[in-house]
C-alpha cells in the first residue's frame, strides 16, 4: 500500500503550516454556501479537514493504481485511429475513470457546477501527487484550467453546458492556441473565426502541439479580426469534438507517451465566442497561460519527487568498496542538494498558488459584494483597500508565477539528470 500524500513529509509540513482557513474563508466566502449545499463546509476546520481527505484518497490512488500503470502506459502511447479518434492507452482510461469515481476533475470549481471550490494551493498539491505517479497522466487532469476559464469569462449558459461534465468527469478538455507558424508568438495566430449570415461562428484552419487536442471540449484562440494583426484581433472560443474536427496527427515525443499531442484541422467548425471580442489573446488567454504555467511547476514537482525517490532507494541499496554508495560523501551530497532543491521549489510553488487564491478571491469579492459599491463611507474605504491589496497581490503573482515554472522546471531537469 503506497500513499502519495501521507508518505511526503514536506507535503504534510506544509499542509499543516499554510493559512488554509483564510484561503478557505476567501473560497466559501465566508463560508455562505453551506447554507445552499450540503457538501459544502460551515467553517475553516470542516473545509481543513476536507482537504485532508480528499488529498488523503488521491494519494492513495496514485500510490496503488495510477503508478503502477505508468509504465505500461509510457510504453503504450496514444493510438490515430482511421477515423481520426485517438485511444488512449489502457492505464490512462482506467485511471481517469476512477479520477472521475473519485470526484476530483472539478477541484476549483464552484459548487453549483458540482465542483470541490478548492484552493489552488490544494490543486498544487494534487498536481504533484498525480505527477509524482504518472507525468502523461497528469497532463489531463492539469487541464481542468479549461473548465476554469469558461467559468471565468463564459456567458452562463455556456457554463451550464460544459462545467457540470467537467466537474464529473465526463468530458476532457484541451488548450488549443499553437500554429504551425505561431509558437511562442501567439500574436501571429492566422486560424480564422468568422461568421455566418445569422451570426453563428466557425474555425476554420490548423493547429498544433495541442495536448489532448481528442478531448471532447476545445479552447481555440483564432482570428476573429481578419483585418487586424496581431494580438488585438484575437478571440477565443469554445467547440466540441465533432465531424469537422480533424486529428491529423499526434506528435512522436521523447517522453510522457501517455499524453497525445495533436495536430488539428478544424473545417469549418461551428463554435461559441468566449466573453468579449479580441480579448481572446489579451485577457483570457494569459489568465489560462498563468494556471498552465502553474500547473507544469506542479507537473515538475512531481517528476523532480519521483526521481529523487529512485535516486534516495538506489544509493541506499547499490554496495561498491563494501558500502552503500550513499555513505560516499560525493554521493550524499548529491542527495542532499536534491531534496534541498526539492523543498525550496515547493516552498515557492506553493507560496505562489496561495498568493494566486488570495487575489482570485479579492478579485471576485469586489466584483460580487454590493455592499462594497454602497455610498456608506466605511464601505467606500473597505473597498480601497480591498482594491488596493487586489493590485499588490496581482504583481506578486505576475513576479511568483513565472519564477515557480522556472525554477521547478530547471530543478526537476537537473535532479532527473543526476
Ligand atoms: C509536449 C508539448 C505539449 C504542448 N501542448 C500544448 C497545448 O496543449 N496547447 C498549445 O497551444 N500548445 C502546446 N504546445 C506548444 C508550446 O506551447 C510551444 O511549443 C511553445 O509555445 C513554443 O513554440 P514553438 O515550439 O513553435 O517554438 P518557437 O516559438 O519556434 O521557438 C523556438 C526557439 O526559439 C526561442 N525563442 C522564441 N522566441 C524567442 C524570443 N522572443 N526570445 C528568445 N528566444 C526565443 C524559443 O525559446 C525556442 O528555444 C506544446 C508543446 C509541447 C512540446
């Protein structure tokens, strides 16, 4: 029996030493939706003590089942079926069904979409555990950020068809902005967006690189200002996997097998627009990108885990001139520094998803308390305040954000390496 959770001491330190009650206040908004759902807490110990739970069970199924099947999974890979479908390797469907069996595909959503509306700080940690067990795995339950931005920017009848399947597991989903000619210069999207007699909107054009570009519910930043370049004339959209949607290949990688990268031909695919017009790259887009890069500092903390466990059971195991090679000094400074690395890059990667649920949730309080927006001059100077710790919180996370990606990416590379 293996637990991911309760084997990692630093996992618990930490646990026990964040702030969760105040990031759980920010969540449940001073825990009101107690008072409309059962599942949800009524206070910061019951919502402690979710957590706990939850992380508990995760930790449990990537200790005894998801790990087990990585490396069949690796080996495996993806199948392009004639008909365009992709099949995942075996592994990978049986462990998303039980991701799904345990509840946690929606674990920062609202509890009106049946989600967990759990911090970030604990979807970090979840990551990592999920990682830890299997990095392709982890590439599609990481992406519950789709499901994230249509909540954050979707009309709600677009939330109300999507965000239930996700939060059940039913659906996937797949960040869709790459091009063929547009990488790291996203301003240079050509994938067009245009629209029919009656107003409706299609995709029409390539994209590539897109993890799990099969799953049943796509992202797509396109063109939708044919006569605007750059970045202003991007929007982004929702579509369903559908006829018109073409896998035309999945790329041949050098590692995580299990997690089919895709390239997509969209003929003419009927789509919904996301919030506003051209602010598909400008507004809704970074807001992903920041939880993606997030979630590959967690991905990296899990693989960096991994890897340092191997390391730590080898040289405890492997004799040379009669003793265990981590007596050698060479060897156990080796060791030490990993976990040092390890730990520092947790200690940021965490600090920044708290600090990332402290200004969501300012964010959310000032748009949604109308007490705030009254003429009482109290309620004026709190909201200032508030206004004013909002903007602080949003330049640590601008700074935090890419520092975690960095820095645990860089980390778990040398320490796999070693
Ligand atoms: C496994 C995998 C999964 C992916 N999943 C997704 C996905 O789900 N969705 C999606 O939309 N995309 C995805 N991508 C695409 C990924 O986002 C792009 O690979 C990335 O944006 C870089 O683009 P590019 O590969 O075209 O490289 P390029 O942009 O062509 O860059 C080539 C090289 O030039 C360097 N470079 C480029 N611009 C600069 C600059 N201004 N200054 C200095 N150096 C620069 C880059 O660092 C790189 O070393 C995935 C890629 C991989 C490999």
């Amino acid at each position: 029996m293996a637990n991911f959770y309760r084997d990692n001491d630093d996992i618990q330190f930490l646990f026990r030493h964040i702030d969760l009650g105040e990031l759980a206040a920010v969540c449940e908004e001073d825990f009101k939706f107690s008072n409309e759902f059962d599942y949800a807490p009524v206070d910061a110990d019951e919502a402690i003590q979710n957590y706990d739970i939850v992380l508990d069970s995760l930790g449990q199924l990537s200790g005894d089942f998801i790990a087990p099947r990585a490396e069949d999974v690796d080996r495996q890979g993806n199948t392009l079926n004639e008909d365009g479908s992709v099949t995942y390797a075996k592994g990978i469907r049986e462990s998303l069904e039980k991701l799904a069996q345990a509840e946690v595909m929606g674990f920062t959503l609202p509890h009106r979409f049946g989600g967990l509306n759990f911090p970030n700080v604990v979807y970090s940690m979840a990551i990592e555990i999920v990682s830890r067990a299997d990095a392709a795995l982890m590439n599609i339950f990481g992406l519950q950020g789709i499901a994230e931005t249509i909540n954050a920017f979707a009309t709600e009848e677009i939330k109300q068809k999507y965000l239930h399947d996700f939060s059940a597991g039913k659906v996937t989903g797949a960040m869709v902005l790459t091009e063929p000619d547009a990488g790291s210069d996203l301003q240079a999207i050509k994938l067009r967006a245009f629209t029919d007699d009656n107003g409706n909107w299609f995709l029409h054009g390539v994209k590539r690189f897109i993890t799990n570009g099969c799953g049943d519910v796509l992202l797509v930043l396109a063109r939708s200002e044919l006569d605007r370049s750059g970045g202003l004339g991007l929007s982004l959209f929702v579509c369903d996997r559908g006829p018109t949607v073409h896998i035309r290949r999945l790329e041949d990688k050098l590692g995580i097998h299990g997690s089919p990268t895709c390239e997509i031909f969209f003929d003419n695919t009927p789509c919904e627009i996301i919030g506003e017009r051209q602010r598909g790259l400008v507004t809704y887009v970074m807001a992903l990108m920041n939880g993606a890069r997030i979630g590959i500092a967690d991905q990296s903390m899990g693989i960096a885990e991994a890897a340092f466990r191997v390391a730590r059971d080898y040289a405890a195991s492997r004799k040379q001139f009669a003793v265990a090679i981590e007596k050698l000094p060479a060897v156990r400074d080796m060791l030490i520094d990993m976990k040092i690395a390890i730990e520092a890059g947790r200690a940021l990667l965490y600090e920044t998803s708290r600090i990332v649920d402290i200004e969501v949730g300012y964010a959310k309080r000032l748009e949604t308390d109308s007490r705030l927006r009254g003429n009482d001059n109290r309620d004026k100077a709190e909201a200032k305040q508030l206004k004013n710790d909002s903007r602080k919180y949003k330049r640590y996370t601008a700074m935090l954000t890419p520092m975690s990606k960095y820095y645990c990416s860089e980390m778990c590379n040398k320490i796999a390496y070693d």
